[in-house]
C-alpha cells in the first residue's frame, strides 16, 4: 500500500488516497489532505467532519440525505463545503474509507 506524510508522520494509504487506519487521523492530517483536495477547513467543516467520525464510529451508514437531515448543515451547504463529490471528499478528509455508493 502507498505512504503519505501528513503532518510530518508516514501513514499508510490506499490506491485513491484514503487511510488505511482511521486513527492515524488527527486535525492537521485533515488539514492536509484538504489543502490537497483544494479546500481551506473551517470550524463548519469541522463540525461535519466530526459527525462523520462519530456515525463511523457508531457503525452508521453515511448518505448524502442524512447529512443534510443532521442538523449541521443542509445538502447545498454540503455541497458548498466539499465541491465536486462531497460525501467522497469529506470522508476522505475525515479520515475514513470510501463510502460505498460513491464512484
């Protein structure tokens, strides 16, 4: 499997950029990989980007529609937040694996 450096640690990746262990994850990890993704994190990021960790956490499956139905953020702010594939990127930022139903 590939290797990154994120915030002057070596982690284990694969092929599309997702980490292989979700607790190697950390605020300047996600910084990282959104800085590579284009993004600038803010404190709403972050808030979604928590709730991602806590429902992996907790074994629950992420949709597009639950994070809109969160009370954190609405679907278009979603979109606003992480452009261009939103559950894809988040999660990838929030240190998890891929989501299932994306491409």
């Amino acid at each position: 499997m590939p290797k990154k450096i994120y915030a002057g640690k070596e982690i284990e990746v694969d092929d599309n950029g997702y980490l292989v262990n979700s607790d190697d994850w950390n605020e300047d990890v996600a910084r990282e990989i959104a800085k590579e993704e284009g993004i600038e994190l803010t404190e709403k990021h972050f808030e979604v980007i928590n709730f991602l960790r806590q429902s992996f956490k907790e074994g629950k499956q992420l949709s597009i529609r639950k994070i809109g139905k969160s009370g954190i953020v609405d679907i278009k702010e979603f979109y606003q937040l992480f452009p261009d594939g939103p559950l894809k990127k988040a999660s990838k930022i929030a240190g998890m694996p891929k989501p299932a139903g994306c491409v």
